[in-house]
C-alpha cells in the first residue's frame, strides 16, 4: 500500500499535473519505488523512459544531450531502489545508495554528466555498483 504522498506525487506525475518545481530527487525515488512494486527492473527503466520524457515535455523541459530525460542516472537509481526491497519509501529515500550523490562514487562528474550517459547507458568508469543495473 503506498502512502498518500506517494500516492498524490505518482498521481499528479502520471497525469502531468504535478508542478516541476515538484519534480524533485525525492518525487523520482517515490515514483521509481511504486513502479517497481508491479513491474520488473527492466519494464520499470522502460515506463520510467517514456513517462520522464513524455512529462519533461509537458513541463516545456527538452530531452537532450544536454538537458531532460538521463538514461544513466535513470538506470542506476532503478538499479538502487530495486535491490532494497523495500516495503516503506521511507527505506528507499534514507538509504545511503539512492542519495542524489551516490552515483558519483561510481562515475567520475565528466562521464556521468556528458551527453553519452544521458542518452544512453554508459558504465561506471570508477568502481561497479554493488547491484545490478
């Protein structure tokens, strides 16, 4: 059962109503945790694709190589959320892995942020992650 601010934020992310100064780290991870509750890693990446993209585009946000839509980053929080099973968001937004930092153990800033990873999955170039992406 999700909680009524996941409810709400999946709700309005969904429908396109949700304000893009709400479309914060936090309305990612909620949305990421509720997806993969019915759906797989790899659909959740699929819907999350076309979902971000489609309300990037609702919100005057363009998908890039250099703005929008970050296929990378979207991998690896799939990744993250999903190897914490967890059955409160709560887990899910204090876990260390699934602060917005985390992926930067993993990827140097020039890798992570340059126009391949966003627009495709591009691989740690510092050290693995401890799951699966």
């Amino acid at each position: 059962m999700l909680d009524a601010v996941t409810q709400r934020v999946i709700d309005a992310f969904c429908d396109r109503s949700l304000p893009k100064s709400e479309w914060t780290h936090e309305a990612h991870l909620r949305v990421c945790w509720a997806a993969l509750a019915t759906r797989t890693t790899s659909e959740t990446v699929e819907f999350l694709r076309g979902a971000i993209r489609s309300y990037n585009e609702s919100t005057g946000v363009e998908n890039t190589t250099t703005s929008g839509y970050h296929e990378t980053l979207t991998r690896y929080f799939v990744g993250a959320v999903a190897s914490l099973r967890a059955d409160e968001i709560s887990a899910v937004l204090d876990a260390p892995r699934c602060q917005t930092s985390a992926p930067l153990a993993h990827w140097s800033r020039e890798c992570l942020f340059g126009s391949d990873a966003r627009t495709r999955w591009v691989a740690p170039d510092l050290a693995p992650t401890p799951f699966d992406v």
